[in-house]
C-alpha cells in the first residue's frame, strides 16, 4: 500500500510504496497529463524498493507554478534537484514518457545524483528544427495571451473518466481509473448550489511551448547521461523501434527492452509483470556493481 508524500523543500506532493529491504531509493516521474497514480499498478511489484513518485509541478496534487512561469521540459530540473539531493546517496529514476524527457536533463545536468535511469517507453522530449524556431517562438508568446478556457466539470467520476477514454483506444478504465481519480478535485457549483469535479491540472500544460531543443542538443544531452539506462519500449507504444534505438544509442550504457503493450503499458496489469521483471533484474546488476 502506498503513503501520501510531501516533500516541503519542493512542494512536490506524491505517493510513497515504502520498502525496508531498499538500500537505493527510487523516483518516480510519470507522463504528461498524468500524475503519481501512474505507477500504482508496478510499484507495488518492485516490492524490494522504496518508490516515490512524484506529481511533478501543475499536475495531481502537486501546486501549479506561478503565473509567470512555464512549463518548459526543462523547468522541472530545479525542484527535482531539491528531492533527489535529499536522501545523500544516488538513487534510481524509473519514468514513463515525459517523465524520460525531465529525467533526461536531470540525469545530463546532475549525473552525481543517479545510480541508474528507466525509460518507459520514452526516447527524449519532441523537438523543432532550426529554422523553424522563431516559428515556435510565435506560437508560445501568442498562446499565452488566449484567454484560458476554464478546466471541465463534471457531475462525478464516471463522467471525468469517460472523457478520458475518449481520447485514447488503448485504454480501458481499469487501467487509466487511479491517474484520473488523482487528477481530480471538488469545486462547488455557486449557481446550483451543489457539488462537481474538475481537472486539478494546470490548463497551461496544454499550451504551445515557447521553445523546443533541436535533434542535435536532445541527442547531445542524451550523451551526457553517465548512469546506466534501461529503455523499454511498449511494442505497440508511440516510439518507433528505429527512433528508439537511435536517439537513445548515444547513450554510453544503455540497455535496450521491448515489452508487449501500450503507451500506458506499465499500468495494464496484464503487462506490467514484465516490465517490472526486467527492472528488478536491472537494479540488482546496477546495486550489484556498487558493492
């Protein structure tokens, strides 16, 4: 069973699957959209583990960043700095789409701080060419003076949920249930005079980025990651084999998994045994080399 998690030097709110049989503590960094929740069906599968995974900033129930702030991908460094330097040894980053993208940098910028990185089905953040980056500029600045449409109500779950699979085939409820649960908080209707829901979620993470990084600085920051990396791609996932493997080839140590299932493959508990199989197994080799 997992513990709420606060971590008050950087506001980061989580869940917590405490194990005392951990010597390596492990951060969670889930996708876009998504929060904490997204590994509450694999961590309690890496039972040998602590793992805390984190609603990184505008998502869960983690606190939105200030009104002059953004959510570039690499904005998330600063706080997960703050959480990891904490526990005073190195510790393992297991992430899931965005997240791979913020363990990236963290993992380039600060490879002190890591024993090892998992990739779910990840190979580095979206980018823009060169010449196409005062365009992107453009598109940033203009999206952030739209008028924000306000978060959705819905009268209960079932309704938040149903607009959650809509956007997806590959999910079902029982797998995407705990992500939208936590995404969720209460709001009185002042008109009606009665309860609804709405997305907890920032609205501005749905907005144009200002900037992007060119193929050639995602590759070279991938370069810079020291620590071993294990990258699982989801066989029926959004990563193509042949960019998978060439993005993430540039890596020094870098290990390379393919595991039936989606995009969300680590929440499908038909598919996930697999996946946290190969990272326990992964662990133990990395833990291994250090004793």
């Amino acid at each position: 069973m997992s513990q709420p998690f606060f971590d008050p030097v950087s506001g980061l709110h989580g869940l917590d699957w405490h194990s005392q049989q951990a010597r390596v503590p492990v951060i969670a960094l889930h996708g876009w959209l998504d929060n904490a929740a997204s590994f509450s069906v694999i961590a309690p599968m890496l039972s040998h583990h602590r793992i805390i995974a984190v609603d990184l900033p505008g998502h869960g129930k983690s606190p939105w960043k200030s009104i002059d702030a953004d959510y570039a991908i690499w904005g998330y460094t600063d706080v997960l700095w703050q959480v990891c330097q904490q526990f005073g040894q190195p510790i393992h980053l297991l992430s899931h789409s965005m997240g791979s993208a913020v363990a990236m940098f963290l993992g380039a910028a600060f490879p002190e701080l890591l024993a090892s990185v998992v990739m779910l089905d990840a190979a580095g953040p979206l980018t823009t060419p060169e010449d196409r980056l005062a365009h992107q500029l453009r598109e940033g600045v203009l999206a952030q003076q739209q008028a924000l449409r306000p978060s959705r109500r819905f009268i209960d779950f079932n309704q938040a949920l149903s607009a959650r699979l809509r956007g997806s085939s590959e999910l079902t409820g029982d797998c995407i249930s705990p992500v939208v649960e936590r995404n969720l908080r209460s709001v009185v209707d002042t008109e009606a005079g009665n309860g609804e829901l709405e997305w907890s979620t920032d609205p501005r993470l749905r907005l144009a980025s200002h900037l992007r990084l060119t193929e050639s600085q995602v590759r070279a920051t991938l370069a810079a990651i020291k620590a071993p990396v294990m990258a699982i791609r989801a066989a029926d996932g959004l990563i193509p084999e042949a960019m998978f493997k060439d993005r993430l080839g540039v890596i020094d140590d870098c290990r390379f998994v393919e595991c039936p299932g989606h995009h969300h493959f680590h929440l499908d508990a038909s598919t996930a045994p697999a996946i946290a199989d190969c990272i326990a197994a992964f662990w133990l080799e990395v833990e291994g080399e250090g004793v």
